[in-house]
C-alpha cells in the first residue's frame, strides 16, 4: 500500500494542474499516473490510483545531484474501483486515512544510471512510519535530442513491505509487497 501511496504522489503531481509555468527539468502538470498493485500469492489482486497528490519535483538529468523531489499524497483519494476495497484500504488496519491523512515522499540521493536511467532514494512517509525506499526510473527518450520545453516521458516502479510501515499488519488477503507504478513527462 505504502508503495502506491508513493508512486500516486509521485503521479498526482504531474496530474495536478499548474499554477505557472514549470521550470526546466520540472514535472511536467497534467502528464502523469501513479497506480498500485497488491497482489496474493504473486498474483494480483487489487490495483487502484490516489487522485489527490501535490508535489516539487525538479529533475536535472545532467547533473542529478543537484535534483530535488518531495511530494505529498493525500491518502483518502484512492481509488480502487470498489467501493468496498477502498473503505478496507482507507480503514484503521491499511492505510487509516482518519489519523494520517498524507503520506510524502523526500529524495536524499539521485543518481544517474546509465543514458535514460535513474536511482532515487529517498524517505517514505506512511501512517507516521519512514522508511527508506528506492525508486527506479527510466525516461523513454534520449535526454541529449529533447530541446528546451519539450517533454520528456519516463517512467518509474518501486516497492515497499506493507508492515514496514504498520499497514495491516494482521491482513494476509494480499502479501506484504506492494509494487507501485509512475509515468510522466519531464520539462527540459
């Protein structure tokens, strides 16, 4: 769950409408999705999006040490599909919307991995519990051939224990891996 919460954020943000115009190497507003995948047995089970997610995300891929990112998701947007899923997922043993109403996410360290691709860790915030995480993105262009202003998709999967975080500790009807997923477009 902590890691749809993430990759949500991380997605809200770029789906969050701009309040001026994005800065080199920002998220792009509007481009992007966060979803999650809870799965039992290795199978998957249920998937949902978090609607409400603000975030800073400023990427300079030549020099990804001096890249920033922090985004917060607001926990009781999730979405599953299910009415039922989604009141279990928000209630006091998952996510307990009620007592933490965000989960954030803060990068201490970027790294670029070869051309297109990037580490980011960084500290994850869930029902009051941090944790380290790393996330692995990919842009889906050769960064060098984007001219200024031109978007730039990437894409970005990460994964958290469940318990790590208290998020149902006595639920076994999805194993403690959560996996997340991000897409987006960067500004350059």
């Amino acid at each position: 769950m902590a890691i749809r919460s993430f990759l949500a954020l991380l997605l809200s943000a770029a789906l969050a409408p701009a309040a001026s115009a994005e800065p080199p190497g920002s998220l792009r507003q509007g481009s992007g999705e966060v979803s999650f995948v809870a799965k039992r047995f290795g199978v998957p089970t249920s998937s949902g999006i978090f609607d409400h997610v603000d975030g800073v995300i400023t990427l300079d891929f030549d020099h990804p040490e001096r890249s920033r990112i922090r985004v917060t998701i607001e926990t009781a947007s999730l979405h599953t599909g299910a009415a039922l899923v989604d009141g279990f997922v928000k209630g006091e043993s998952m996510l307990d919307v009620g007592h933490h109403p965000t989960a954030t996410f803060v990068s201490e360290q970027i790294a670029r991995v070869d051309e297109r691709s990037l580490v980011i860790r960084g500290r994850l915030t869930i029902r009051g519990t941090t944790q380290p995480v790393s996330v692995s993105a990919m842009v889906e262009r050769d960064p060098a051939a984007v001219r200024p202003g031109e978007p730039l998709p990437f894409r970005a999967t990460t994964g958290f224990s469940r318990t790590a975080f208290g998020i149902g500790r006595d639920v076994n009807v999805v194993d403690d891996q959560v996996d997340l997923a991000i897409r987006g477009e960067i500004l350059r």
